[in-house]
C-alpha cells in the first residue's frame, strides 16, 4: 500500500478554514478556475481598487504596465524583451501578487493535481481509494512559481520529464506512470512558470516548448498519456541582434501570446527615484553589528552621508549619457544596476573620508567621484580596444560631459568672470578627498567672489534640509562642483594626482 505523504509546503492545510479532506472541499462550495482566469479574476479587482500589480518597479505606469495588465487580461503567455538591467525578472517574480492566496492539491502530488480534476496517475489512483477522505493540502502564490535560467546545457528532460529508473529499481514498471519523474514544467502545473534568458536555450529544447505553449499538453518519453497542463508560461530575453549565443525560434515566438518590450527610465528624475529605492543608502545600522545581536557599544556608528540632489543628478546623466554614448556598445546596454552600485561607492568613499577624518555628517563631493570606476567596470562593454584604463577614461569623459550639463543647467558661466581673473593671477585652489571641510570654507573666504556663487546655491531650496544639517560639507562640495565645472567648461586647468587635485588658470 502507498504510503501518503502531506506536502511539507502545505502549511496552509492546518488553518482553520481550510478544508482538509476532500469531501471537505466539496462541502465548501470551493470551484476550480485555470491559473489564468485566475490572474484575469484578481487583475480585475486590483484595477477596481486602484491597487498596484508591482512593488517597486518605476517608470513604466504608462508605457510596461498598461502592456502587461493587456496580456493578463486576454489570457496571454508573456515574452518580456528588454537589454539588463529592465527589471524583467523582478517583475516576472512578482506576476505572484495575482495568485490566490491558497490553492488545494491532492496532498503528497508533485504536480499540484486538482482534487477536482486530478492529473496524475498518483493522484487518480489516491482518490480512487479515499474518495472524500482524500487529504488534502494548500499551496501559497510563491510555491506556485517557478522560475529557470535557460543555458546550452538544459534538457527535455529538466523541463518535461524523465523516466526515474530509482522508482524502477523499486518495483514498479516500466509501463507504470509511477516510474515517471516530472520535471519543472508539470511541477508547476496550475501556476507559473518562467524561463530566463530564453534565446539561450538550444533550438532543439525551445521545439520542445510548442506543445506546452499551444496544446497545453506534455508527454515523458514512450508513455501512452498526455498530461493536460494548466500553465502561465513567462519569458526573459535580451534582443535577438544582441543575443549571439542564440535566437527564439520563429514557432515558438508565434506561440507566445503577447511580447512586451521594456525600457530604461525615461527621465533623470525616474532614474533617481529608481536608484534612491535600491541602493542602499541608509547606513544606520550600530557598528560591528552581528547577526541578532546589538553590536559592540565600544564602536561609534558609523558616519551619515548626505547626498545633495546635484550628486544625484550626476551619477544619472553620466548612465543616461553612457546609453548614446558611441564608445559603448549599445546592443548591449547599460544597465540601472550601474547607477545603483555607483551612488553606492560614491557614499562608502564620502563614508571612509568622514571616519578618518572624524566629520560626521558628511557630504560627496566631485572628487568622491574618482573611485567609480570599481563599481562601472563590467557594467559597460567598450566598442573599443580593452586596452587598459580604457574604461576609466570612457568613464571620465561621460562624467565630465554629466558634469558639464547639469553646471550649465545651474549656474551662468558670465557670474564667474572675477574669479576666473582670480585664477588668472597665478592663484590656485587644492581639492580632494581626504581634505576636511574645513579647509574649503577657510579657503572660501579668502575668495569672495566664489564665496558669493557658493552661498547663492546654498539657497536653493534642494540644499535646505542637507544645509540645516551640515554646512561646511555642503559648501566642499558645492564649490568642488563648481571648480569641476568650470574645468569641463574649458575655463580652468587642472592637475590631478592620487589624492588631490589643483586647479589653476
């Protein structure tokens, strides 16, 4: 006799209100939908509701979202198009917020079998013998999913099924479906299933795909069954003139209900709000903190770092122009991550200055920006030779140009004659990174008509709250921005060394 064995997922199955038999089931009235209508049903009340499908995911209310709330609402499959760095995968994760909140399976299947409709031979064979005591187990959204990264080496036989020749060895037939190993596809019957990265999957194995997408239907090897599939498939995929490992054979795509294309933030201002909600900013955490513990009271906290809205505003234009920058292969794309992990260094250089020099709280300055090349390397593919320092010179010349516009959006270079007759005096200004503040504002005063653009800016009131909080920092960096951008504006020379640089007329 076969043993019956609850799905150490169903944990749902001991609330209360869930029915825990099948004749339970019966007894509550509960009617099984296909997963799709499913996510039409629950898409429906969240747009009556005004409620969001996505966490976190900015910049594509008018353009993705509409695209995607089209294909669940016709009951598409979904092909998500787009370079790195689109959130593609985060969205496609999170497809889960219109799953039901639990779903009864026969307990023990690996296919998520309907108690009122089973599907496999386990489940038949299960109800047959306990009719309305058939146990039964409830699954949540996040174990309905299920998600695969297609590489070269993935088989049929991973994502359909293979015979497991361990059950064979136990006793069963060959003959038997209960010789049958499912693989990924069947065990996510009733739910969702995505495939990363598609294009990389051999020819071969997408062909294998076009019963599932089409007829909705899988067959393992020789067996005499077909196992009738109720299946949300979703899709990753670069662009095919970029993907040279592979391409979406043309049945396969005709298959795939809707392809949505996705984009990069078509704004600076949606690509800040982007990178403020996932770089990790906040940095408040107690020093030598252990996991569960406190931390050690003998270490100080570290240093706050206050980001100024124009240092923000840098690390994104320098990614919005790296994106039509000629020197940057553009088939490839630049990803989001690249302005996430810069805003990242910029605050751990800002931090690791503030905590030598005991200033606390600080600011980034320009010369915070030198360090990026670390966290940019690998998140560009040069056009050009890989010589080396190749891409830290690509890297300068895209923040000198950000640097440059978003001066000439603030400031008019006419306000800056005396002091570049200052310079021309044979006068010279040192800034860098390991300069305290202090030093800027000593300096300042010795340079009123500097002093007298410095504190102009500090009135602005994107600087209000930072400057309440620390003054001399902002100043540091506001008059290192200035300098710099009268550098790119061909107005001062500079000479850079490793931790300071000198400007001069």
């Amino acid at each position: 006799m076969q043993r019956v064995v609850l799905s150490e997922r169903a944990d749902y199955n001991t609330h209360m209100t869930h029915p825990k038999s099948l004749g339970e089931l019966k007894a509550s009235g509960y009617r099984s939908v296909s997963v799709k209508d499913e996510m039409r049903r629950n898409l429906i009340r969240k747009l009556q509701a005004n409620q969001r499908i996505f966490d976190g995911i900015l910049g594509y209310e008018e353009t993705v979202l509409p695209q995607v709330q089209n294909a669940i609402l016709s009951k598409h499959d979904m092909l998500f198009l787009g370079l790195r760095g689109q959130a593609k995968t985060r969205m496609l994760r999170q497809l889960t917020n219109l799953l039901d909140d639990a779903m009864p399976i026969v307990a023990g299947s690996e296919v998520n079998d309907d108690p009122l409709r089973p599907l496999s031979r386990y489940a038949k064979d299960l109800i047959a013998k306990h009719g309305d005591d058939t146990p039964i187990a409830w699954v949540t959204p996040a174990e309905r999913y299920h998600e695969k990264l297609a590489t070269p080496d993935v088989t049929i036989a991973d994502l359909i099924g293979e015979i497991d020749m361990i059950k064979h060895a136990e006793g069963r037939y060959l003959s038997s479906e209960h010789t049958m190993h499912f693989g990924l596809i069947p065990r996510s019957n009733r739910g969702i299933f995505c495939m990363n990265e598609l294009p990389d999957l051999s020819a071969k194995i997408q062909v294998g795909l076009f019963n599932v997408l089409e007829e909705r239907d899988v067959q393992i090897r020789g067996y005499p069954v077909r196992l009738d599939l109720d299946l949300c498939m979703v899709f990753s995929a670069n662009p095919e003139d970029y993907t040279n490992r592979g391409r979406i054979v043309t049945p396969l795509k005709d298959r795939i209900g809707s392809v949505i294309r996705t984009h990069y933030p078509l704004t600076r201002e949606i690509g800040i709000a982007i990178t403020d909600a996932n770089a990790w900013v906040e940095r408040t955490e107690l020093a030598g903190r252990a996991s569960g513990g406190a931390g050690d009271p003998s270490l100080a906290p570290p240093a706050n770092v206050l980001v100024p809205t124009f240092m923000k505003e840098i690390l994104e234009e320098t990614a919005r122009l790296a994106r039509s920058s000629p020197a940057i292969n553009q088939q490839s794309g630049v990803s989001v991550r690249m302005s996430i992990a810069n805003m990242e260094n910029m605050i751990s250089n800002a931090e690791r200055r503030a905590l030598t020099l005991g200033e606390n709280p600080t600011i980034p300055r320009i010369s915070d920006l030198a360090y990026l090349a670390a966290s940019t390397r690998g998140k560009i593919e040069l056009t050009l030779s890989e010589d080396d320092g190749q891409e830290e010179k690509v890297l300068a010349k895209l923040l000198g140009e950000a640097i440059k516009n978003l001066f000439d959006a603030r400031f008019d270079l006419k306000q800056f004659r005396g002091l570049i007759e200052w310079f021309e005096g044979g006068k010279t200004f040192v800034t860098g990174d390991k300069l305290p503040a202090s030093e800027y504002v000593k300096k300042l005063n010795e340079i009123p008509v500097l002093k007298n653009a410095v504190m102009k800016f500090l009135d602005r009131p994107d600087v209000q709250a930072i400057r309440a909080q620390a003054e001399a920092p902002l100043i540091a960096s506001v008059v290192e921005f200035i300098l710099e951008g009268l550098h790119v504006q061909n107005r001062l020379n500079k000479n850079a060394a490793a931790n300071e640089t000198v400007y001069r007329r």
